[in-house]
C-alpha cells in the first residue's frame, strides 16, 4: 500500500493499491484505489463542502434523533445535521 501526499485533484492515471489525500478547503478528502488503478473510492465520511456558499456551515456529524430528545438538546450543535425519526 502506498500512501500519496495531499494532491490538489487525483491524477488522471491512478496507482494501484494507493491512498490519496486530495486538499479541500482546509481539510482534505481520501481516496483509496483497488488493486488495478482503475477506481478510486471515497472514504465514507460525511463530506460537507461549503467554499463558496455565504452563509453555510459545515456539518461534521449527522444523527437521527427523536423529537423529545432533540428538544430536550438545549443548543443543538451547528455542525450536525438531526434527522427526526418519529
């Protein structure tokens, strides 16, 4: 396994076997390719892209919550989205 330093945006021709860090705002999204070079999956996290959005914040978090439980939260944190599930 090879491990690739931040990049700006894959490369058109991937390594096989490598993870790539691929710069994002101030973050960074990773990528790990199969064993070929051919496909490039994305880490399942929650990727919250909000560059060039007035207002936007990120979210970092998603949750499902119930109604009472999440008016019981007092302040609620600005960088989880809560989905109500009842």
């Amino acid at each position: 396994m090879k491990i690739s330093k931040i990049v700006a945006t894959l490369p058109g021709t991937l390594d096989a076997d490598t993870v790539y860090l691929v710069r994002v705002d101030t973050g960074f999204d990773i990528f790990a390719t199969d064993n070929t070079g051919t496909v490039a999956y994305a880490h399942n996290a929650v990727l919250s892209k909000v560059s060039g959005i007035t207002g936007a914040t990120k979210v970092s978090n998603i949750v499902g919550i119930s109604q009472a439980a999440y008016d019981a939260l007092g302040a609620p944190d600005p960088g989880t989205l809560y989905l109500i599930t009842d």
